[in-house]
C-alpha cells in the first residue's frame, strides 16, 4: 500500500514540477471548446443548448491526448520496466497511474469547465449537473484511457492509433454525461447513478486489461 | 417477379453491395490460400525444412 | 517468432485422478439442474407477483434457460480445454495439422452446401411477397438481417478466440481470431450499407440515429481498432495478445455500449420513425429470412475456415524462412 501511494506521489510530484503536460491538456481543451462557434457561429441560444456536449467531447478528447505521455516518459527512460519487474503488482502500478492521470489532468480540467462554459453560454442550474456529472463520470475515463495507454505503449503509430481505439469506449460516458443535463424527471439522478456504475466498473476492471498489456509490452 | 416498386434503385444497390463485399471476401479468402500454398511450395524447392520433417532427415 | 511457436512452459497440470469422469458429470448435471429449478421457481414467482401472469412474452422469462445454455456451453469449453492440455502430453495440439487436414476435407462440400442454400435464399427473397407496411424494401431486410447477426456473432467469435489465446496460449485460437476481424468488419460494413439503403425509403434520410444503427457503427469503429492494432505491431506474438486484449475490452464494453445507445435513443426519441420490424413477422416473410441468416452463417464459417488456413500457411513460411535464417537452430514447431 505504502508503494502503491508512494508511486501516485511521484507521478503528481513529477507532474506538479514539470507542468507542462497539465498545461497542455489544458490550452486544448479551451482552444477545442473555443474554436466550435468559430464553426457554428455565435448564436448564443444553439450553443447554451449544445454546450454540455462539447464540453464533454473537447473534455473527452483532451483526455485521450494526455493519457499517452503518463506511460511514454517512464518507458522511455527505462522506469517503467523497473517498475513492472519490481515488487508491485502490475495491476496496481497500471491504477496508480490512472489515478495520477486523473488528478493532474482530470481534475484540472473540471476547474476550468466552469470558465469554458461561460464562453458557450451554459445555463447557470446547467452547470452544476455538469461538473457532477464530469466528477462522477471522468475517474472512469482516466481507468479506460489508462488501458488504452498501456496496449499502445511504443508503438510507432500509437498517439494517432489510441483514440481510434478509445474514443468507440468512451460512448457510455458521454451519453449519460450529457444525459444527465437532460430537463427530463429523474434524468439527473438516473445519468448520475450510471456514471458512477460506469467508473466503478472501469476502476474494478480497466487496471486488470493494463496490466496484462503492461506486461506483454516488456516481453 | 422484378417489379420492385418505386424503391427498386435501393434494393438493387444493397443486393450489388452484398455481391460485391462478400465477392471480395471469398476472393480475399481463397487468394491467400493460394498464395500461400505457393509460396510454402517455393521455400520447400528452394530446400528449406519444417522442423517436423527435419526430424525424419 | 512465429506466433505458433510458443513454448509449451504454462500450462497447468491436469487434475484427472481428482474425480472419475462419471462424479464430474453428476456433479456439473446437479449444479446446472438445481440452478435452474431455483432461478426457475424465482423468476416464475417475480413474474406472477409483478404481472399476474407468468410473463413468457419477456426476455427475462428465459433467463433460467440462458443459464442452462450458456452453463452447458462453458462446460463443453472446460472440457475440450482439459483434453486439449491432456493430450499435448503426447501430441502438440498447438499443432495446427490436425486443424489443416479436416478444413482441407471439410471445406469443399461446405463451399457446395453454402452456394446452394445462398441460391435457395435469394431465390426465396425475390419471390416472397412485399411487406404490407414496408412494400419491397423490405427485402434489404434479407440480407440487413444476416449481415447485422454475423457482425455480432462474429465478434463474440473473436472474443471467445481471444480468451482461448490469452488464456491457454493455444495458436490456433490467435489464427482464428486474426482471421475473424476482417470477415467482421465487413459484414458489419455490410449490415450498415444496407441499413442506410432501406433507411432512406422508409425513413426519408440514409442515416438516422436510431439506437441499432448507431451500435453497429460503434462496433464497425472496434473492428477498425483491431484491425488498425494488428498492424501497427510487427511481431506477430506481440501484435495477437494486443489485440487479444483489446478485443475482450470490447467484449466487455459492448453490451454497456448498448445499453447506453439504447437509453440515449429513448432520451431522444425522433417522432416519425417506423419501428423496424416488430415482434410479427408473418411466415413467409420470416422463413426467407432465416433461410438466408442460415446460409450467410455458413458462408462465414466457409470464409473463417478459408482464412485460417490461409494465415496458418502464411506462418508456416514465415517459421521456415526463421528456422533457414538462424541456420536450424532452434525451430519453430509448426
């Protein structure tokens, strides 16, 4: 246990000082929400109405792009392979990192979601639910990006193949994240509760297929 | 028997699509059988062995 | 390496002296029959209470008989897996001879059986009579019908094949499943083709949102995954358990899929959508239909046969030109 949180507190500690890949995910994230009215002009009621999309798409898609670097830089400097031949299980060396993935990217993001709303004119009861439905919806997503690192770990064509494969996984997530914004009775709570089965499930399962790729990447 | 209605251009088109992918496929299929056999039979004349068969030697 | 050359070092003794074959059988015929009474007593009682009538006309009603199914299915599985680990002993089942010489007899007749009832079928959907509320369109059905089906069963096969390899290390489960992604991917290419074709007469637009359109073309997307997976790594070994991997992830997420397109779907009804197809079909609409969901079935199994041989041949090659490479050191057993 001790290891297991010893490994998050370098993954935060080593993102904390770098900085540059929070950073990253961050500009893309408002740059992709901020150039979609550029495309669909500045009607300010069509994007109030279609603005929990975007936010979890842009939000979705600056995911993906950052999980890659979690695993790259520790495999390119040999790190991972220590790790993986170390004592800890590769189970939960492949958690660890989609919990450091989640708080140093996951987490910011949903702070600057309130501001990329503003520029999409979400409604002010809208936002609430979103950022709800984005805590209880996103730990999953870091657990499947996670596994979807992993299995694409050095290869050559890996950054563009990753969210080829993810992005078909994701669907659950981005329709109960925008259907808990639904004005429907009962869609909040119901889209809630999904998410939170959605990450339970990823949590419990995802860190077990990483693993498994985890391992294959060092034969 | 072909008078299919106003919607005959559609069905046509999926029949055409369903010959034309599955043709593919069976093409796809047996061609690399065939290849291959090919192949293997020209490694085998250029003398190269199985294992299972260097053991015989 | 040649992925059909992996050394033969996990595998788990098997523990045949533990019970005779007779107490196993008793013993896995008791599990599965006092599973189903119970599960059969409950769901019998939950539909009376809920409905006041025992509720065949659900899906749930059958989901003791599932069970049996799918029990008697794993059974099978465990034990042509136990013989199959039983029997490397004396033969190398990763041997894919066996595999070569019965496709090689099978094959033909199978191609003859398939064109025929292919014929049969196509005769059988131009002569049935159009649909009272979808007139002749309906006869894309035929071939929508199928094509959707094996795309599903297609990645079940994957799947399964898949766990095979992962599990078991066995070869041939990698042939088969590197053999299946791209049958798949076309019947599902297929499946939705076809269903935008009929789409635009019945609905107005080639594409519409409805909830099964938009899961096979999530599912076509899983295909390209694997597919595109496979390439990207050159060791074949390497590349197999990859996609092994992912395609269990897909296996995994693709009934949640599903369900949320399905939620999505009902969240956003569009108002003017004739059902497909609803629960009655009538007879003579319906006996095309599995005669040709038959034969396409067969024409895959044809197809899926044909690949695998082709790709075990191809390894063949590739573990000959390793072994001359390396100068007949250390083979391949292939």
């Amino acid at each position: 246990m001790n290891a297991f949180l010893a490994l998050i507190g370098r993954d935060l500690r080593l993102a904390l000082r770098q900085g540059s890949a929070v950073g990253t995910a961050l500009g893309f994230y408002l740059v992709a929400v901020a150039i979609i009215p550029l495309g669909l002009g500045p009607d300010l009621n069509l994007l109030s109405r279609i603005a929990p999309g975007i936010l979890w798409i842009s939000f979705l898609l600056s995911a993906v792009l950052s999980v890659d670097a979690l695993f790259q830089e520790d495999r390119d400097d040999g790190s991972l392979d220590a790790l993986v031949l170390g004592p800890l299980p590769a189970e939960l060396i492949a958690a660890s990192k989609s919990i450091a993935h989640w708080v140093t990217t996951c987490v910011p993001l949903i702070v600057v979601t309130p501001l990329a709303g503003l520029l999409l004119n979400i409604q002010a009861e809208a936002l609430p639910k979103l950022l709800a439905a984005l805590l209880a919806g996103t730990v999953g997503v870091s657990f499947v990006a996670g596994a979807g690192a992993a299995l694409t770990l050095g290869l050559r064509k890996g950054a563009l193949l990753l969210p080829l494969l993810i992005l078909p996984l994701f669907t659950p997530f981005l329709i109960f994240g925008v259907g808990a914004m639904a004005t429907s009775a009962g869609a909040f709570e119901q889209s809630i509760l999904l998410l939170f089965a959605l990450s339970l499930f990823s949590v419990a399962a995802m860190p077990f297929a990483a693993a498994l790729a985890l391992r294959l990447g060092l034969e | 028997m072909f008078d299919l209605g106003p919607n005959a251009g559609f069905i046509w088109i999926s029949y055409g699509a369903a010959v034309l992918l599955i043709g593919g496929l069976i093409v796809w299929a047996w061609a690399g059988e065939r290849e291959q056999q090919q192949r293997l039979a020209g490694l085998e004349r250029r003398g190269l062995r199985r294992r299972s068969s260097q053991q015989e030697l | 390496m040649s992925g059909l050359s992996e050394p033969q070092t996990v595998r788990a003794p098997a523990e045949d002296t533990m019970f005779g074959p007779a107490l196993r059988g008793w013993l896995a015929f008791m599990v599965l029959a006092i599973g189903w009474s119970v599960s059969r007593y409950y769901v019998g009682v939950a539909n009376l209470e809920a409905n006041g009538n025992p509720g065949w006309d659900t899906w749930l009603w059958w989901v003791p008989e599932i069970m049996v199914v799918v029990g008697i299915l794993g059974l099978f599985i465990l034990v042509v897996s136990l013989e199959a680990s039983n029997h490397s002993r004396i033969a190398n089942l990763a041997n894919p001879t066996p595999f070569m010489r019965m496709s090689g007899e099978i094959l033909p007749r199978l191609a003859l059986v398939t064109a025929l009832l292919i014929a049969a079928g196509l005769a059988m959907s131009f002569r049935a009579p159009p649909d009272d509320l979808q007139g002749q369109a309906a006869r894309i059905m035929f071939i929508h019908v199928p094509a959707a089906w094996l795309s599903m069963a297609c990645y079940t096969l994957t799947a399964i094949s898949s766990a095979g390899y992962l599990i078991w290390r066995h070869p041939l489960a990698d042939v088969s499943a590197k053999a299946a992604v791209p049958i798949g991917a076309t019947f599902t290419l297929l499946a939705l083709l076809t269903g935008s074709l009929w789409g635009k007469p019945m609905w107005g637009a080639y594409w519409v949102w409805d909830a099964r359109l938009t899961s096979v073309l999530i599912l076509f997307f899983l295909y390209l995954g694997l597919i595109a997976l496979r390439q990207a790594i050159d060791d074949p070994g390497r590349a197999g358990r990859a996609a092994a991997i992912l395609s269990l992830l897909g296996a995994v997420n693709i009934p949640i899929i599903k369900f949320s397109v399905n939620w999505w779907n009902t969240l956003h009804q569009p108002a003017s959508v004739i059902r497909a197809g609803g629960p009655t079909i009538h007879p003579a609409l319906l006996i095309p239909l599995l005669v040709m969901a038959f034969a396409f079935t067969l024409l895959f199994v044809a197809l899926h046969m044909k690949a695998m041989r082709a790709e075990i041949l191809r390894r063949r090659c590739e573990a000959m030109i390793a072994i001359h490479v390396r100068g007949g050191g250390e083979a391949a057993n292939v």
